[in-house]
C-alpha cells in the first residue's frame, strides 16, 4: 500500500536534509531504510539525511529531535541539520526567538537572529577520550583528553589524532595541505578505525591563521558532504587544546567548509560550544513511499 509524505527540503551551507512534521508523534513516522531511499540522489528525493521533528518528550522542552543519516544508521546529533530543524520550525509557525530541543546527544538550544543566521548552544564538548569513545591513549597533562595522538590506520598510514564529541564522536586531524589527503581513501579508512568503537566522523583541518581554519570532513553513514557543524565545533575546540588558535571572543572563529562558512566560539565563560549559520529553505513537496 503507498503512502503519500508531505517533507521540505533544507540545506545548511550545502549539507542537505529532508524534514518531517511529525510533531503530533513521539516517534519518526519512516524507518531508517525509507529514509535511507529517501535520501538516494537517483532514486529518491535527495539527501544527507532525514530530520523529524517530534512532540516534545516533556515540558522541558520545545520538541524533539531525530535524524537518520542516508545510510540509514542514527547518528546522535547534526549541527548542520539542527540549524535546518530551527528553521523549519519556525516556517511551520511555531515561531520563537529560541527552542529548547530534546535529542539523542542531550539539549540542545538554538536561536534565530534579526539578520536570518542562527546561533545554536551546542552545549559543553566531550574532551574526555574513553567518553567520546576513543581507545588511543589520552595524551593531555592531567586530563584524559586526546590531542594529535599517533594513530597508524589499516592502511598503514601514520596520523596525528585529535579525540572530541559534540554529543556525536570526531576524529580531528591538522594537515599543511588539505589537497594532500587522499580523501576517498583516508576518510573512510579512518571512520571505521578500530580506536573508534561507534566510528567516528572525520575532519582534515588546515589553519590557515589564528582567527580562521579550513577543513573537509567525511561523515560517519553519510561520506563526504558540503559541511558538518558539530564537526566544525569539534575541530575549533581541538585546535584550542593543540594551541594552535586562541579562543574568539563572541564574533567566533571563521570555519570554511566547501558549502561555506560557519562561525564558532568555545566561550570560556560556560565551556559551551555556538555556532552560528545559516539554515535554508530549497523546497517542498509530497513523495509517495511504496
């Protein structure tokens, strides 16, 4: 029996998402491997992901939020996609200046601001290893934090690992020159890494000066996409611990991903991570699911 799904398609700096309004459920109206068809660029509608906004689990929050990667596996969190949930919800008409919103990695609030970004609290990172889940030894005097460790992967090459979670787990490595990575092999190799128990996200970052880093990330169940937020989040804190930036003050660290640029401060203040961007609209319609 078919069954016709009203969804919107959003993307934040080219990471795309399909989203549902399932605000009157508790659970995501489709299965993983609906969204995984879904997200086919072929044969579906064409995503990294499926965003479902949910009634909220209690009154201590606005809703709640879940996603299935276009693989079908669930990741805890997406900064990108939070940004476009924000913004969906606001087009629906649930329209407030912030939203306190229920997800797998724990609250997470974002903002709309007057000039149309939004600014997410992504909430403090997770700089301990064995929490991120990392197995490489900590490194870091007095903490169990892991920064640019030696992690040779099952291809034999040597790298400088940087372990933190943003809710969901990145592997942070610092390059001279992002076109020296071999990134359809490395990416792949290093996400499913045996020192990553639940695979991680992987992010080549290049900083290129003290207030601005350059990365390219592969995503854990989605590949290479055009941006990653709570990569963007997780590399700016590693380079903070790896000294080889300061902290920004509120304006945040520039952060070019190849869909744009996000903005992020790791405020010493609260030990919370923001990261301001965009969230946008492409277009909606109604699929019919067999």
């Amino acid at each position: 029996m078919s069954t016709n799904v009203e969804f919107a398609k959003y993307e934040g700096l080219g990471n795309d998402f399909i989203l549902i309004d399932d605000r009157d459920k508790e659970e995501p109206s489709l299965t993983s491997d609906q969204s995984a068809k879904l997200c086919d660029r072929n044969f579906g509608i064409g995503g990294d992901g499926v965003i479902f906004a949910l009634k909220a689990p209690s009154d201590d929050y606005s809703f709640k939020f879940r996603i299935y990667n276009s693989d079908g596996s669930e990741p805890e969190m997406c900064g990108n996609g939070i940004r476009c949930y924000a913004q969906f919800l606001k087009d629906l008409g649930a329209d407030a200046k912030s939203y306190r919103v229920d997800t797998l990695a724990g609250p997470i609030i974002p903002v709309m601001n007057d000039d149309g970004t939004i600014t997410v609290d992504m909430g403090p990172p997770i700089l301990s290893g064995p929490a991120v889940p990392c197995t490489l030894e900590p490194n870091l005097a007095d903490s169990n934090s892991i920064v640019e460790q030696t992690l040779t992967n099952k291809n034999g090459k040597e790298w400088k690992v940087s372990a933190i979670s943003m809710g969901n787990p990145h592997a942070i490595i610092f390059v001279d020159d992002l076109d020296s990575i071999d990134f359809e092999v490395d990416g792949p190799a290093l996400e499913g890494d045996v020192n990553f128990p639940a695979r991680t996200n992987v992010e080549f970052v290049q900083v290129m000066s003290p207030s601005h880093l350059k990365m390219k990330v592969w995503e854990r169940g989605a590949g290479p996409t055009l941006a990653c937020g709570t990569g963007a989040c997780a590399l700016t804190v590693a380079a903070i611990l790896a000294d080889k930036i300061p902290r920004s003050g509120e304006e945040g660290t520039r952060v070019t991903l190849p869909g744009g640029d996000l903005f992020i401060e790791w405020r010493e203040s609260d030990n919370k991570v923001y990261m301001k961007g965009p969230g946008t609209l492409a277009f909606k319609g109604t699929v019919t699911l067999d």
